[in-house]
C-alpha cells in the first residue's frame, strides 16, 4: 500500500541521517541536530517556503522521540481537536509521561483563538510544539507562543540537494528502483533546476516521467530530456499577492532600482509579473522611486515615471510589461540624489515641532508698506 502513495511521500527521510539539506541548523554541531538526536526538544516553529523538508524534519523527530507523537493540520483542525491532543497526553494510562509532541502543519492558518488554546499547555510542558509554516511567524503567529519555541529559518534546497534526492529516489526500494529507469546525470540534474528548491515539484516531476513512459524492449524505461521537460511543470514562481513574498518581493525591486542594479530590477520585476502583480501598483512603484532616490540627479527619471504609468493604464497587459521595463531600466541606471526627500522631511519636522515664527512681510500675499 505504501507504494501507492506519492513518490514524495514515500522518500521522507525516517532518520536525521537520510535527511539531506538544511546543513545550517542540522548539521551535527548545531543545537537543533544535538537536541532531536537526544530527545530533547523544546517547541520549535519550522519557517520556509513550500518543499524545503518540514515536514520532512517533523518525521525524524516523530521516528526518533520516546514522547507521543501527534499531528494536526491547521487547515482541518481546530480548538477541540487540540483539546483532545492534550486529554490524551495528560491521561497517564496511555501516556505515562503526561507530554507528548504535536506537530502542526501550516499553522498560520491558526486563529487567534485557536492559537491561544495552546499557550497553557505549550507553557507547562503538556505539549511540545513543532509548527511548520511557509509565512513570516513573526506577523502570523502569537507573539506568547512565539517566545516559549525556537524559530528556525529552512532555505530552498540546493540544487545539488535536490539532485541527491532524485538519486536516491532511483535507488531506493521505496523509490522507483523496481521501474529499471535509465536517465541521464544531466537530465536529472535539470529536474532539479526546475524545482526551484521545492524537493516535492522535482519527485512529483520525475514520478511523472517514469509512470508515463513505456518499458522498452530490455526491460528499462528511458527518460529524455523531451520527456523530462513534458513531465516536469515549468519552473514555480514562490510569490503570493497577499504574503509575505510579495512584500518581499517588492522590497527587493525597489532596492535594486535604488542600488543602481538593472538586471537585479528587471529579474524581480519579472518574478511579480509572473505572479500575476498588479502593472499599475509596479508602476506607483516606480515613479515613487524615481522622486524618493533619482530625485534631484535626474528629475527627467519622475517624467518617463509617471509617463510610464500612464501608458500602463492604456495599454494593460501582456504590452505593459515592456513599459515597465523600460521605466525600470531608465530608473536604476540614473545617477541618484535623495537632497528633496531630506529636504522636505527636515521642513516638516522643524514645522511640527519648533516655533517657525510668521512669514516676514516682504513676502506674504499682499506686503503692507512699513511706513503707516
């Protein structure tokens, strides 16, 4: 029956030492190695984007603890369902040392409600919480829960990463060993590419490619890279209109125009486009950063801005894109000067907190002679 199951599935790594990736906080000096391999754990918040090894980790720590493991997903679960966790942790027939770990997938999807239902028992050790998220926990999760865990940071997998995986994956028992795939090193590797650091897009794709392609006559299945390509969707984009990588995005779109970095500008630009940003909010962008940091230096750079803009809203999409590109362009590669941003700033704070005294006459609306 295991074998039914999604490839992605089925590769999990049982042991710390299966896991690949992650070196950072996994490696054997690091805390997080010492205390899952001394079943010690405290509540930890797992932060990264989608197929970086979560849950993944989680699974380790399920196969290694001695505590009972329990895993909710906060999409489906709520109160009761982590009141019950916490009945049969404490319940001491089934559970004789009163703790047990709860593993909590996409907990940012918690409410407040549901999510200060946990404080107490988090806070007297019923429950050891591992939450996993792909958004900031910083803004999406409590700030008391926040402060009882440890907030570790997982980065996209390497492409090397992601290419052991899929190795293993040809190797393993679990994996496709028994389909006798025959695939080169350097298609493999471009599957990896196109995963995009998510192991699960590169497994589903690879999957894909074998469970479709016919057997040949001496028993192998072959996969080309024609295959490869067909199997494996193009290259995701991680951007979400409405969390923290559209923000984040966007922050690193308007330092590359600040910093003087065309091909840094024009890369993010095209990364909210393909995520289906706004043109209009990337052009406001723009014009505000060719007056904030052009300025002075070129105050040529606020025309073609807000021309841009402009045009954005006659033309629309798919053409605007070359608009923005161009105004984009124009605005990182123009000499910067921010003298009229500090300039005004300094006047309203001397004007909303000193006395400025009164106009001098010789320059108000209607000047009265001084001789009366």
């Amino acid at each position: 029956m295991e074998l039914d199951k999604p490839l992605a599935y089925r590769m999990m790594p049982k042991t710390l030492d299966e896991y690949v990736g992650q070196e950072h906080i996994l490696g054997e000096d690091k805390i997080l190695y010492r205390t899952i391999k001394a079943d010690r754990l405290s509540s930890i918040i797992l932060w990264g984007p989608p197929g970086c090894g979560k849950t993944s980790l989680a699974k380790v720590i399920s196969n290694t603890t001695k505590n009972k493991f329990y895993r909710l997903n906060a999409v489906t679960s709520g109160v009761g369902d982590i009141k019950q966790v916490v009945e049969e942790a404490q319940n001491l027939l089934m559970n004789p040392s009163g703790r047990c770990i709860l593993f909590i997938d996409e907990i940012h999807r918690f409410n407040k409600l549901q999510q200060d239902a946990l404080l107490p028992f988090v806070e007297n050790g019923t429950v050891i919480l591992i939450g996993a998220t792909t958004e900031n926990p910083y803004f999406e999760v409590n700030k008391a829960l926040i402060s009882r865990s440890m907030v570790c940071k997982l980065e996209p997998l390497s492409v090397d990463d992601v290419f052991k995986i899929l190795k293993n994956s040809l190797q393993s028992e679990n994996g496709l060993k028994s389909f006798n795939v025959k695939i080169e090193d350097s298609t493999l590797r471009k599957i990896a590419e196109t995963a995009d650091g998510d192991v699960r897009h590169a497994l589903n794709g690879l999957e894909v490619a074998v469970l479709t392609t016919k057997m040949d006559a001496n028993g192998y299945v072959t996969i080309t890279d024609e295959i490869a390509k067909e199997s494996v969707s193009n290259r995701k984009v991680i951007f979400d209109k409405n969390g923290d990588s559209h923000y984040d995005n966007i922050s690193a779109f308007i330092k590359s125009m600040r910093g003087s970095d065309p091909d840094a500008a024009i890369f993010y630009l095209a990364r909210a486009l393909a995520g289906g940003e706004d043109p209009v909010f990337l052009a406001r962008r723009i014009v505000i950063a060719a007056a904030e940091d052009v300025g002075m230096a070129n105050p040529n750079a606020l025309v073609v801005a807000t021309s841009a803009m402009q045009a954005v809203n006659m033309v629309g999409m798919p053409e605007a894109r070359i608009i923005l590109a161009e105004a984009t362009v124009y605005v990182a590669t123009s000499p910067k000067s921010n003298c009229a941003y500090l300039a005004i700033d300094k006047a309203l704070a001397d004007v909303n907190t000193k006395d400025t005294g009164t106009i001098p006459m010789h320059i108000r609306n209607a000047p009265a002679s001084r001789n009366v």
